[in-house]
C-alpha cells in the first residue's frame, strides 16, 4: 500500500470524525437548509457533473465495458433532477436524531430517557451508480453522521464532481467541513484502508454485488452491516388462491429481475403441482423467464431445464427461475433456511396455521403472506428512503431508512444518587 | 492451527445452529422450565462443580497466579447459590421473543408488523470467572439464542463442568441438543477460529480486558459487540452542590475501582477548583487512592502526583484516580470527548443550560447528571440482569439485556398484493 493512499484515507477519516461531533449537535432546520442547497446546487451545477459524468462514460466506453454497466453509471437531465429530488425528499422526512425511544424511573428516583443520537462515521463502499452518492451524503447527513464515500473506480469523476458540489453547497449553510468526504484515488488499496480505520469509522457499509460484500465482511474491522444479497423464495401452499399466486409469483420474478428482493426460487406444494404449475409456467416463459426445475415439476413444465444442487443457492439477478415441488410448508421452511440468504420470503395460503408456522420458522428480514416479495424496500415501507436493505441479524434489518442510520444514548438524571 | 481443534469449534458451532432453529420457537414456558431444571441442577450437582473448580484452582496455585485471579475463579456454596439464583432470575423476565416493537398498514393496504426475534448464534468469549457460564446460558436461551462459550483456559474444568450439567439439566425439560456448547480445548486457536464462523455464528461478544477485547475486534469477521472498556469522568461544574459532588466522586471512584463503570478521571471547574479539591482530595487519600493531577489541580491537592499524558487515557481500575482543572463545561467535554471510552460519564452541575450541552455533546453510552457513573449496569438499569455493557455504537449501546440479545423481522401481510 503506498503512503500516499493511507495518508488520504486517513486524513479524510479524521476530517468525517471532527465533523461527526459538529453534526450531531445540528438542528433540524440546520441540516434542512443544508439538504435543500445541496438539491439546488446539483441542478444549477448540472453541466460541471455531466461533464464530469462524460469523462467516466468515455473511459467505460473504452474500456469496452457492456452496455448495462453503462447504462448505470451515465447521468443525464432526468437523473440529475431525481438526484436532486431525493435531497428534498430527505430534507422533508423527521429527524430521527433527539427522537425519545425509551424511558422509565428507577426505585431509586434516577430518571433514565433513552435519546436517538447519530451514529457518527459512516463508510459506504460502493460500485458504479454515481446516484449513491446523493443518495448516501443526503441520509447520512439527516441522521447527524460524517460519511466517507468510496465509490468504484468506472464513476471516479462523477463522484469527485458530485462531492465537490454538495460540500460547496453545504459549507455556506452551515455543513461542517469534512462532513461529506469522497476518497478520490482508484487504487484498490483504499477500500482496504477504510476497513481498518477503527478509530474513525464506527460502521461500514458496502452496496454492491456480493463479491463486493462478501470481501468487505471478510476483512473488515471496522463493524460491517452486510446488505443486498437476497435469493428470495415464494411458496405455493395446497391452499393458496392460485389465481392470485400466478400475479404473485410473475410479479416477484419479472416486474424488476434485476434487484435484490425478486424472487428466485418458486416452491410448490405437490398437491396443487400439476394445477399450478402448467399454467404459471407458461406466463414465466412468454415474459421470457428461463425455468430450472427439480424431477417432479418437470413433470407439469415441459419448457424447463433440470435444476442442479448450485441452482437452490444462486441468485439469478435476472430471468430465470429454479422450481421445486414440496411435500408440505415444513419442507418449504426447510429449504428456505438452508438456502435463503435471510432477506425476503413468501408464503401464498389461506391456511391460518401454515401463515403461522412459516412466519414464525423462517429466517429471514420479511416475511410476507399472500403478497410480493418486491416490497422489501425503504420508501415501499414508508421510511420515504433507504440506505440498503441489511440481511445480517446485529443492528438493522430489512430496509435501513434514517432511523437505522441512528445509535442511542441513556441520559440519567439524579439528585446526588450515589451507589450503595 | 491443528485440525482436532478445527473440527471441535465447528462441530460445536454446527450443532449450536441447528439448535438456534429449534430455540427460536420454543414459548415461554418452555425456556422457563429449562431455567429452573437447569438452576436445581446447579444446587443438586454442587458436589461435582466444586470438585472441577478445585481441579482449576489448584493448577492456578501450581502456575503461582495471584490472589485476585484466584478469588475470581473459586466457587464456593454461596457462589453456586449465586448462580442457580441468576437463572431462575431470568425464568421471572418476561419474554423478548415475540414482542411486537412496532406496526403500521400501507396505503396499499399491506400490514407491517415488526416483531422480536432471537439472534441466532452468539459467541463468547471470556475470562476466569465460571459465573459467566451460567449468566451467559442463561441470558441467551431466554432470548431464544444458542450460545457457544470459549472461556478462559484457568477456569477449563469448571466451565465444562458447568456445562454438562446445564445441558443434563435441560435436555429432558426440551433443551435442543447443542443450544449450550462449551469449547473445551484450551488450545488459543479454539477462539480465533470461533471468530471466523461467519456461517455459524451471528456474534461474538468478548468479556473481560481491554486486551481480549481489543484482539477479538481486530481478528473476528463474525459481527463483534465490543463490551466493557471504561475511562469514565465526572466533571464538577462550577454551579455544583459541592457537598453532593463529594459524595458522587468518592462513590464513582471507591465504591468497587475494579469495574468498567468506576470514575477514572476527575474534572473540576476553575472556578470551584481552591474550595472542592482540597476536601475531596482529603477523603480520596484517606481511602487510598493514589491521586494523578495536572498542573493547577496541584496547587489544591498537595498529596498529588503529576500526571502524564498517559494517564488521561488510562482505565486504571483500581485505587487511581486522575484530576484535572478545566476552564469550562466546554472544555470538559472536549476532554471526554478526546480520551473517553463512550461508557459512562457524569456532570455535576446546578446549571440547566451545562447539563443539556453536557448530556447531548458528550459521546457516551450513558451521561449522568448528578448522579455516580456506577449505575449503569443492567440490574441498576431495571433489565433484571446483563451480558455486558456495550461501548460501540451499532446494534447495541451501555447495559445488555434480553432485548439486546434479540433481532427483529418484518411480517408483511397483504391479499395477493402485487409491485406496480
């Protein structure tokens, strides 16, 4: 690792830490005022951040990158105002900083409130959407925290660009100088930096592929919260109302293949098989949906291909479907636990107690009932944002909004109390 | 690493896995019935634990080890009392699996509810004393959790002893097979590989000295609560009541100095500094402690040694105690802010205006008004007993109880509802 990457690591993450105590202390009104400069800067700055954007897409370009990753990383008119869009959206949200969570008086007479308070510096690795960028500054910052951005090396000019413009925006509005820090080198190095600064950064979190998340969680020290990764399942009990299970499970698959929260493995019940499966399968291959199927749904699904043990454990991330035909929900339940990746899990009854059970056994940060996985999401769940979904069990599960981005502090007030 | 240690910490963590599953859905009155078996067995067996600790104690008197070390590992009738009396403690607390801490419905009609789940697997690794054994057990099967224990090599004997008869103890009453397991070897790689089980285990949390806890941070890629580090301060405020100042010091100082929550360092206004010092420092050396000042609290406290740098960054836990003069609440809370641990830490003030600045500047778990920093610890705190006190930030913040020992899911409940 050279000197000079550890020296800009390290220096942007003491810059976030002496922000960190300066934002915390900030007003509502305060960071509003910041929040809402920031959109307005990024729109009447639009040609300095395209232009920076341009240079990105050129390299991608000539690096030969496919079209979708470009895709990603390309900024136009539309996504710089949904950039913008997104602070204001952030900006009218409640503080959750100051929130009251708890409180009780003990025997004794000491008064205990138990205070939302920032979390303090927040880390976020990410790859090529130069919207995270907005997206992570705008959160972190209503929620009271420095946050130090590493984003990948394909969208280093626009994100370099979109960190200037937010900080020039914000210092007049009263932002704390380094509350919004880019790390600008591309060498690998830096994120391994990053994961090791302890003594600055009190959480980290990647966004991206699970390679990415995977690698993070291996070698931080820093406290990791794991996101993303979801191999979702939707299970088709004897009872389910079918018509409404075909919606369902087409819906989880294909409304959006691409994200986190679609459904990659359909269960069915092996009683309800040869009803459902002909014609959900006909559906799924018309919307161009690839099926994997185990030996007994090949029986009702003539399109598919044999699935193979990797099968259960992959997420697609795009259009195909493993199938599997379950002798009951304790089967579903079992294979959604040794398979799943704890994220988000249906199961498609009219049967109170199966609800029950599969509610109760499975593992996961959603569990849904007669309804699409696809809602696992921050503004779907009315927290109006989202930082990611975690699929870890410690601090935050499920979609992480404002109130995921906070800690807490017990503030005890007494007369003298002393201990006996 | 050798490959018999490697095999018994994963096997261990393996069948404390499929445990959690079973745990997880255990009611109340299951666990309480374990609790209760496993406490009378305690009593019952008391004959055998003693003879294991024996075995303990008198290897650490062959290895010379000092009296207090000793004291923290013996058992004695009263201590196994103790700890049957700890278990059945945790029978009488109320159930935080199933807690509904949060519901709303959607404007498309989906119903969110957010519910209390255990966390899995927790890991821990501790030192000498044996009680823990039975705290930690106690604590995470009631919160549905299986435990994996890797306690210290001085206490080995006792704690499989402990063990065996927990697990004896609760297998007839419906103890899954592995929700108790003991890590036996004394081999150190047993615990670094305990802290690689990201597939098994969901945390870790360390308990014992800073050293232990500073290791597991930096080696573990298991989520870690980091526990129990405290340099505490209380700060005397120009404005306060001296004569309940006196008391607050001498009780956060003297009342146990071998604990996390014990004062470290004392603050004094310069204002107060010529009146308060001098008869705070009289009862100070009558009790023994050593006092470690700076330059001006000298003047005021002939007794005193110079203090070095070093010492305001020094958990001393024991009968020291260092003083500094500081010109105002402000730089109070810049000290602490600086060379603080965010455990515990105490304004002493009249004045409303330094309390609210003191309570929401200061960065600590817990920050006390008028009142000693002894009190936090989970019992103090009302949560009928503890894990440990938690100085990070993510999960977890100041005294652990049953709900921290718990994660949460979101049951999302619709009618065939579908993503636009």
């Amino acid at each position: 690792m050279t000197a000079g990457v550890i020296e800009e690591v390290v220096q942007k993450a003491q810059r976030a830490k002496a922000a960190a105590a300066r934002l915390a202390t900030l007003s509502r009104a305060e960071k509003d005022r910041i929040l809402l400069a920031m959109a307005d800067a990024i729109e009447d700055r639009a040609g300095f951040i395209l232009e920076a954007n341009a240079r990105d897409v050129q390299q991608a370009q000539n690096r030969k990158l496919s079209s979708a990753p470009i895709d990603r990383l390309m900024l136009d008119e539309k996504r710089i105002t949904a950039m913008a869009q997104g602070l204001r959206t952030v900006a009218g949200l409640a503080d959750p900083v100051g929130e009251v969570i708890g409180g009780w008086r003990l025997p004794n007479g000491l008064e205990i409130t138990k205070v939302r308070v920032p979390l303090g510096v927040i880390g976020i690795i990410y790859e090529s959407r130069p919207n995270v960028t907005v997206d992570a500054a705008g959160l972190c910052l209503k929620a009271g925290n420095a946050v130090v951005l590493r984003g990948g090396s394909d969208a280093i000019n626009s994100n370099t660009a979109l960190g200037h413009v937010l900080t020039e925006a914000g210092l007049p509005e009263g932002l704390p100088e380094g509350a919004v820090e880019i790390i600008e080198t591309i060498d690998r190095e830096a994120a391994v930096q990053l994961m090791r600064l302890t003594d600055y950064l009190d959480v980290l979190i990647p966004r991206g592929g699970g390679a990415l998340i995977r690698r993070v969680k291996e070698e931080s020290t820093v406290p990791v919260i794991e996101t993303g990764e979801g191999n979702c399942h939707v299970y088709v009990d004897a009872s389910a109302d079918l018509a409404a299970a075909e919606e369902i499970v087409v819906n989880a698959k294909c409304q959006r293949p691409g994200v986190c929260n679609a459904a990659e493995t359909l269960l069915v019940h092996r009683d309800v098989a040869r009803q459902f499966l002909p014609r959900v399968g006909r559906r799924l291959v018309e919307l161009g949906v690839e099926l994997r199927a185990c030996d007994r749904s090949r029986q009702h699904l003539e399109q598919a291909k044999p699935a193979v043990e990797e099968d259960w454990a992959t997420e697609y991330l795009g259009l195909s479907l493993a199938v599997k035909v379950v002798d009951d929900a304790a089967e579903a339940i079992a294979h959604i636990n040794r398979y799943g990746t704890k994220h988000s899990e249906a199961i498609l009854t009219e049967d109170l107690a199966n609800a029950r059970r599969f509610t109760r056994e499975v593992d996961a940060a959603v569990v849904y009932v007669n309804a699409s996985t696809r809602f696992t999401d921050g503004e779907q769940f009315g927290m109006g944002a989202e930082i990611g979904i975690s699929n870890q069990k410690l601090h935050a599960r499920g979609p992480m909004g404002l109130a995921e981005l906070t800690s807490y502090k017990y503030v005890v007030t007494g007369e003298g109390h002393v201990r006996a």
